[in-house]
C-alpha cells in the first residue's frame, strides 16, 4: 500500500521531524494540533490541519474521538503518533486500524504485550535474554513478596507492571521498609496506571541505562541499528544521550543479539528501543519502548539512516534490507528544556525575544522554536535537541563545548547552565556515568 496522506497526532520538534520527512518523501503532511498551538511552527508550516481541543492535553493531543474525526474527515491513509501522546496506546492503534488507516508503530498486540513489564521479563526468561532476579508475575500479597525478597536479597525494587516514566517505582532496603512500602507501592500503582499489578527486580546500584534501537519489518527481518548510552537521567528524563555506547565490540554485539532476539520472539514490526540495565560486562533486559524516541537522532547521525523515513517504509509495507550498519562516528544529543535550573528544574514559560542557534560543522538542531515564539505553559518542556557530532567522542564534546558558548536563548529560563556544567565535569567528559549521576551532581554542585 502506498501511503499519500499521513496525519500527525504530535506537536513540537517531533511533529517538524515527521512533516520534513513525509515532504521529502513526497507524501503529504496532516497536522492536528491543540488551540494553544495555532501559532506553533509545525502548525504554520502544515498546510492541511485541523485544530482537535483547547485547554490541555485530554481534550487536543490525547482526543482520540476528535483524532479519528479529522483522519476520517480529511481521508488520511496513515496516522503518525509520535512519541509520548497516544504513541504507545494499543487500544489508539486499534481503532486506527479499524478505521482502515494504517498505524505507523507496532501492532496492537505487541504493543499490549509490551506494555506489561512482568511479561516482558517473562518473555525475556523463556528464551535465555538475562533478566535481574525477581519476579515475571504480579506480587499477589505481602507475604509473597517477603519470600521473594529474602530469597533475591535486599536492596530491591517494587516497580508497577504497567508502569513508566519512573513513576511507581520504590526502592526497598530491608523487611520493614517493605511492610510500609508494598502498599503504597499498589495505590501509587493503581492511581498513576489504573491497575495496581507490582513486581519485584533485585535492585542494581548504578548501573548504566543501554539501549538498542531496533527495526523490524512486516516480513520478520528484525535489525539493531546500534547502542545508545542514556545514564544522564533527572526524574528519569533523558537529558543526554549518546551512540554508540562507549561499550567493548563483544559486549555490543551480545546486547544487539538480545535485543534482536527478543524482538523476534514478540514478533515485533516497526521502530522501536530495546532497555537494558548494565553493570560489570552484564546486561540485563528491563523493557521495551514501541515508539520512535526522543533521541533516535544520535542513531541517525551514527549511521546516516533515516528512522522516520523507515517507519514510513515498513508501515507501508516495504521490505528493510539493511548490510553492515556501520558507525564510524560519535554522536552526543543535549536535551534543551524550558526550565530553571536555580530554581529546582521549574517550568518556564513565555517569548522567547532573542534567538541564536549555533550550528556550523557537526551540529544538528532539531527545533520547533523561533524568534517571537510564546512558549506555553500547557505541554512538556522540550525546546530543542542539539546533536553534535565527531569522528571521536572527545571531538563531538570539543564541538559541544563551542556549541555551547555561542547559543543564545533570551526571555524564558533554560537548562543550558547545566550542559555548560556538565561540559566541565569530568564524570561526564570521561564518561564515567551511570543512573544516579546526574542526581547526585546536582545535590553537589551549585550553579552559577
Ligand atoms: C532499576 C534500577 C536499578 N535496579 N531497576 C528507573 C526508570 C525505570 N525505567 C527503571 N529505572 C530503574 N530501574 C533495578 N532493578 C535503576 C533505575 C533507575 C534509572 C534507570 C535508568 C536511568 C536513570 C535511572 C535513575 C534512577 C533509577
């Protein structure tokens, strides 16, 4: 099936990712946007687009009757969810696929498979990818859950089956904790996820966060298209990512074979980003993202592919051949976040009234920002992604460094104070990360 019309069900710098790439395909953009973003860029540039809510994103990015309304309405042949949003909403997916428009993801099934992270252990366990020790069931009750934790051993961690972004997830240091925590744990659960299933993970103490991007196509080809390093973490937001992993060539190629492996085994189609944790040459699978992720250009810069052109491709049921996925360079992503970084990361909002982005040689921006653009307080705080690149990783930092020293970003608060720190940290220029870096420099260092 050739796919002429695709309706984009994002907003911000992803949603300009996806209308460029459809225009260089020669497929034409549909945008939906929300009321507060009548003056966004995607929003200007898109020529078909119609608004779908006002106040918030219930009611505009997450309206799936107002979706379906304008994908019906203007005959699209394609949705592309993007990430966040409805991207890794299985029940989304179906009703798309209902409406005979073709979700550009993952099916449904794998979708819901993935969306719980006992059963991708479960998964993971029966086909020989190591998983930490715990469970692959849901804790039924307290006792349970005191056997298991004296058999793996404390410290542990309680986390929510259906859990993501960091929320429902406790670490348990002895019994008693475990007394007052598991029930917590289960309403935290059941109020962020709606269902309050928990399972145990013996918990790991500054491990690395390693990723695998995979692409699978609809005749069962399944590739990894290389290591991505996300340790740089603040309230389990990505703040810097980087590929490939600084990783040994045997330890990248077992990880990649997991990766491959398990996607395989869910019979997984389209983008998507194996998790594992990583710790003294072992990974461990945690779970699976069925979406393209805020970095994949890191990727993208490593290999010169085009992930969102492939997502395309396989959604329109093109065979992926893909020989000797090379990357012979260093690519560092800086996440730049309308927030306050004297103040506790809070949101900051407004115009922006003086603008430079620096490029020149090795430097990707990926933005949706300008000169005069209100940002407004309604959605996360994404402004834009530097991807900066070098033959090395010490050349991609040196380009960084004079990145860094030219942007000029006037009228709202940024994090790029803390880049300009971590440019000067030698944890992070020797790379010497792991998950709790990030929050343990900040609680050290003051910035000034
Ligand atoms: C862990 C872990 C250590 N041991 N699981 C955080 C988010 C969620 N995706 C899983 N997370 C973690 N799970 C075990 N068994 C440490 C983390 C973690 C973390 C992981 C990746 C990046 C940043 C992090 C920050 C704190 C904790």
């Amino acid at each position: 099936m050739k796919i002429r019309k695709v309706l984009i069900a994002n907003r911000g710098e992803i949603a300009l990712r996806i209308i460029r790439a459809l225009r260089e395909l020669d497929i034409e953009p549909v945008l939906v946007y929300a009321y507060e973003d009548r003056d966004a860029l995607p929003t200007q540039l898109a020529k078909t687009k119609i608004c779908i809510g006002k106040g918030g994103v219930k009611d505009s990015y997450l309206n799936i009757p107002n979706i379906m309304s304008a994908a019906t309405l203007l005959k699209v042949d394609a949705i592309h969810p993007g990430y966040g949003f409805l991207s890794e909403n299985p029940m989304f997916a179906r009703i798309v696929e209902d409406h005979g428009i073709k979700f550009i993801g993952p099916t449904p099934e794998a979708m819901q498979q993935l969306k719980n992270k006992a059963n991708v252990r479960k998964i993971s366990s029966s086909i020989g990818i190591p998983i930490l020790p715990g469970t692959t069931e849901p804790i039924e009750n307290l006792d349970i859950a005191k056997k298991v934790a004296k058999e793996i051993g404390y410290p542990i961690m309680l986390k929510a089956a259906t859990g993501g972004g960091g929320k429902g997830i406790r670490v348990v240091n002895n019994e008693e904790e475990l007394v007052r925590l598991f029930p917590i744990a289960k309403s935290e659960a059941k109020a962020s996820f709606g269902k309050d299933a928990i399972y145990i993970e013996k918990y790991l103490e500054n491990p690395r966060h390693i990723e695998v991007q995979i692409a699978g196509d609809e005749y069962g080809n399944v590739y990894a298209i290389g290591t991505r390093e996300c340790s740089i973490q603040r309230n389990h937001q990505k703040v810097i990512e980087e590929a490939p992993a600084q990783l040994k060539e045997s330890e990248t190629l077992k990880i990649m074979e997991d990766a491959i492996k398990f996607a395989k085994a869910i019979k997984y189609t389209n983008l998507g980003t194996v998790e594992f944790l990583y710790l003294n040459g072992q990974h461990y699978l945690m779970e699976m993202n069925a979406r393209i992720q805020v970095e994949h250009p890191v990727t993208e810069e490593t290999t010169g592919l085009d992930l969102v052109k492939m997502q395309i491709q396989i959604a329109q049921g093109e065979k992926i051949l893909l020989k000797d996925i090379k990357t012979t360079t260093h690519a560092i992503e800086f996440r730049i976040n309308a927030e306050d970084p004297f103040d506790n990361f809070k949101p900051s909002f407004g115009k922006i009234s003086n603008l430079h982005l620096p490029l020149g040689r090795n430097v990707r921006i990926d933005s949706h920002i300008f000169e005069g653009y209100n940002v407004p307080p309604f959605f996360d705080s994404l402004l834009a992604k530097f991807i900066i690149k070098g033959n090395t990783r010490e050349e991609a930092l040196k380009t960084a460094k004079r990145v860094f020293e030219e942007v000029r970003i006037e009228g709202i608060k940024t994090n790029i104070p803390l880049h300009r720190k971590l440019l000067e940290t030698e944890e992070f220029t020797k790379n010497k990360v792991h998950t709790k870096f990030l929050e343990e420099f900040l609680k050290e260092i003051k910035l000034v």
